[in-house]
C-alpha cells in the first residue's frame, strides 16, 4: 500500500512548507500529537501560517523514525459512540531526537520565530518532588545538566540551556506551555525551571524569575497508545499506511491561562484568568477515577478502561468515587456544568472505540497519586466526611505496585520509584498492615501528614486487607452492597 507523505495526501487544507516556525515541542508522543497538535492545526487551517512545529524526543528515535519518511504527517483517528472519522495533520515540520544532538535542539528553541515551547514530558518528566512540587537536585538527570548545562538531558535542563542562550542573544523568552497533568502545572514548572536556572547561575534565576511567562493548561482528550490493529484500520479506511497514526476520542478540551508575550496561536481552547477550578474538576474526577480503576481493574483481569465499565459492580465504584467522594471538594468553574462533566465523563470511559489500557494508566502512579487521589483525601478528611473509596484505590496502587498479581504472575510495573516500591513492598510481604506502613512510608508520595493520620492508615490498611484476602473483584463487588 501507498505510504502517507506530501506527495500522496490529497487532503490536506494547507501546504507544511508554507508554515515558519513558531513552536517547539518537546515530547512529541501520541498526546500532544492528538490534542494540542489538532489544536494548532485548526488555527493555521485559519490562515495563520506562523505556527509549524518542531517536535523534540527526549530519549528514543521512535517517533522521528516512523514519521520522517511521510513528511511528519500521520493520520488523527476520532471516536464516540457511532463511529471513527479520519484526518491528517500537517503542522509537525520536523522531529528531533535530543539525545543525538542536543546542540540542534537548543537551536531549535533559540530561532528568532520561536514564541512557545510546550511540553508533554509526562509527570516524572520534571524531576520534581511529586508530594512538594520542588525541584529533586539528586534526580540523576538534573545532577547530569548541572554539571554539563551546555548539554542537557531533561526537559527543565533543556528550557534553561535555550533561555540562557535566548538572553545571551538578547531574544525575548518563549512561553513555556506545560501541557502535563500535574496540580498547578504552570506554576510547578516555573519554579522547577526558576530552581535549576539558579543553581546554575544565580542571575539567571532572576532573569527567568522576572521574564518567563509560564502559563498553566488543563488538558484533556483520551489517547490511549496506538496499537497495530490500530495502523491497519487507518490504512483501511484511508487508503495510505502510516506508520505511527494517534487515536483518541472526538471529545476534545483545553483551558489555557492567556499569558502568552510573544502571541500565540487563535487555539479554540477556553482563555481563563484562573486555571485552579478546571484543573481539580478534571485531576480528581477524570483522572482519580483513571487511576483507581486501572489498578482495581488490572488486578481483577481487566485489560481496557471500556471493559472496567462494563463491570457493573466497577461501574458503579467509579460513579460512587466521582459523586459522593470528589464532587464534594471541587468548586464549580466558571461556564462549567460539573453534573454534565460527570456524565461525559462516563460516557467517555465507556467508549468501545478506545482500547486504553488499565496497564498504560497504572503506570507512574507514584508521580500521579498525590494529585489524583491524595489531595482529595485530605481535603475529605479535614471536612470529617469519609473516604472509603479513595482509600480504596490507593491500597489497590499498593496491592500493583507489590509486582505480583492475584494469579501469582509477575505485573511489569513502570514507575520511577519502582526499585524502592518494590523492596519495600518484598520487605513487608502481603500483610496489609505492614504492606500498608512500609509504602505509607515514601515521603516523596505521601508527605508526612498522611501516614500520621490513624484514620487515613486505618482505612488504607482496611481496604488493602479485602485486596489480600478476597481478590480485587470480590473487593469491589462489596463496596457495591455497604455503598449502594
Ligand atoms: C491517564 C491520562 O494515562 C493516564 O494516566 O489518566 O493520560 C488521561 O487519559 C488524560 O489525562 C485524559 O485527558
């Protein structure tokens, strides 16, 4: 079959070669692709032709490889409930593979078009303290960009190195766009960067301080990894085999904080003053419940969110947990109908066209757990009203992260706490209550307030106890019946 390239697509609005360059992203993965990708794509399809985008890996060649022989275009798969519609996207003019050379990255950053960098480097892509959001000075990646500032390797070494030459060069700061779900993602990247800046040279922390605009986002479309059968249904319907095409949902959402200096693109994302509301609205409820049900589910032999919500029994905790845990601690955004997020919401979890799987979203859960589900608990627990099913999903975190399933096969847990997880989870063995003291114990997760909190560790260990003993599904099944 034909390969998807310039020369072969008839379909797009507009010709790549035409557009400058005008953003720099790094972490070109199937998310930013899928949504703030579409997003740009949309606003040049307008006319604006100031916004082609070099996409940066910061470690694997994977996606410059795949994309590089169809010109960087590749197919966006869209899916409700009555079916899939195809496009493709032009605005990815280049893909750089920063390991090979980060020299060229940085150079990338510091042309003159450049007005935003933006990011998708996932959680722990930062380096930051999940619990505190500061910066982790023995994250190895950033003890590497301190001693070689000139050549980094993370995302916060790279914006550092290219603001410093941008000063130098005296060319007004990019915008630097955190598109991660982290809580106050503008402001933790702000201070990660403005740390690091520091420690290398102490003015140009004030520089970056005083100059840098670092506005926060709240994203949100599902995009779960593209799979083969996924390759060959676009090759199917479109008639052009891409490599590496993105599927996701129609549904698409982005709140941006509008503090862009140096212009921006004429996105249809929401402009607010105040990102707090969106992003608690969509952390606790679309990824609380994401998390609780990636673990519960996988323990249960569940292999996709879709099949989860086909569990009645889960079905329901996931409704249990977002209607009378979380709602209760969000304050309604403005313009927002939280009643009808809530409805989609389910309604997108259920979506048959998407094959995400709980394995994918169990991933990092150390990185994601304090914003999902910990914040939540602790407001719940200052307000004297209880937490059964948020405790619920952090002991079934505990009961994955032990690396053993309920079958006594092995469970390929990524996460970049893994090692120390694991041996303290070997340590303490499958006995809830030790289990439940030795993982309460990682500060960098669980702060100090929590672990000495009776109540908190009463309920955790409680519900871990059910995991061991009973298995995820039976577990489940019985908060059905005592939380009808
Ligand atoms: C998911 C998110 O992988 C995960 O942890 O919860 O990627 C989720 O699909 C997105 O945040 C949806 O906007």
């Amino acid at each position: 079959m034909t390969r998807l390239s310039r020369k072969t697509c008839k379909t797009l609005a507009y010709d790549p070669s035409d557009l400058d360059i005008g953003i720099v992203h790094l972490g070109v993965g199937a998310f930013h692709r899928a949504h703030q990708a579409d997003y740009t794509d949309e606003a040049i399809r307008k006319g604006d032709m100031r916004w082609g985008t070099i996409g940066a890996s910061l470690r694997s060649s994977d996606t410059r490889d795949a994309l590089k022989p169809q010109d960087y275009l590749y197919t966006i798969a869209e899916s409700d409930e009555t079916g899939e519609r195809f496009r493709v996207l032009g605005a990815l003019r280049d893909v750089l593979v920063a390991p090979e050379n980060p020299a060229t990255l940085i150079r990338a950053m510091c042309r003159p078009s450049v007005k935003i960098v933006s990011l998708t480097v996932t959680e722990k892509g930062y380096c930051h303290d999940p619990a505190t959001g500061e910066l982790n000075e023995q994250h190895p990646d950033i003890i590497h960009d301190l001693a070689h500032p000139e050549r980094p390797r993370s995302a916060p070494g790279f914006l550092v190195a290219a603001l410093r030459e941008r000063h130098t060069r005296n060319l007004p700061p990019f915008t630097v766009l955190c598109c991660d779900n982290l809580p106050a993602n503008g402001r933790t990247v702000a201070k990660v960067v403005t740390r690091l800046a520091q420690l290398i040279d102490p003015a140009l922390g004030v520089y970056v301080a005083d100059n840098v605009s670092f506005p926060a986002t709240m994203i949100d479309r599902i995009v779960p990894a593209t799979t083969d059968a996924d390759r060959a249904r676009v090759a199917a319907a479109t008639g052009l085999d891409d490599a590496w095409p993105v599927v996701t949902e129609v549904y698409n959402n982005w709140v941006v904080e509008d503090r862009f200096p140096q212009g921006r693109p004429e996105w249809s994302a929401t402009f607010v003053d105040d990102i707090v509301p969106f992003e608690l609205m969509k952390l606790r409820l679309l990824n609380g419940a994401h998390s609780s049900m990636s673990y519960l589910g996988y323990l249960a032999g569940r292999e996709t969110i879709a099949d989860c919500m086909n569990d009645p029994a889960l079905a329901h905790f996931v409704a249990h947990l977002m209607h009378s845990e979380v709602t209760s601690t969000l304050a309604v955004p403005p313009g927002a109908d939280i009643g009808a997020y809530k409805e989609a919401l389910l309604r997108r979890f259920r979506n048959p066209g998407l094959k995400h799987r709980t394995w994918q979203i169990a991933m990092d859960g150390s990185q994601k757990l304090p914003q999902r589900l910990l914040d939540t608990i602790r407001e719940r627990m200052n307000a004297g009203q209880s937490i059964d099913g948020l405790a619920l999903g952090v002991a079934a975190w505990m009961r994955y992260v032990t690396g053993i399933d309920e079958k006594g096969a092995p469970i390929d847990v990524r996460d970049p706490l893994r090692d120390e997880l694991r041996s303290r989870a070997d340590m303490a063995g499958l006995d809830a209550p030790k289990l439940a003291t030795a993982l309460l114990g990682v500060e960098k997760i669980f702060g100090k307030d929590l672990p000495a909190n009776p109540d908190f560790v009463k309920a955790v260990t409680q519900a871990l106890d059910s995991l061991i003993r009973h298995g995820s599904q039976k577990t489940y099944e019985t908060f059905r019946s005592s939380h009808p």
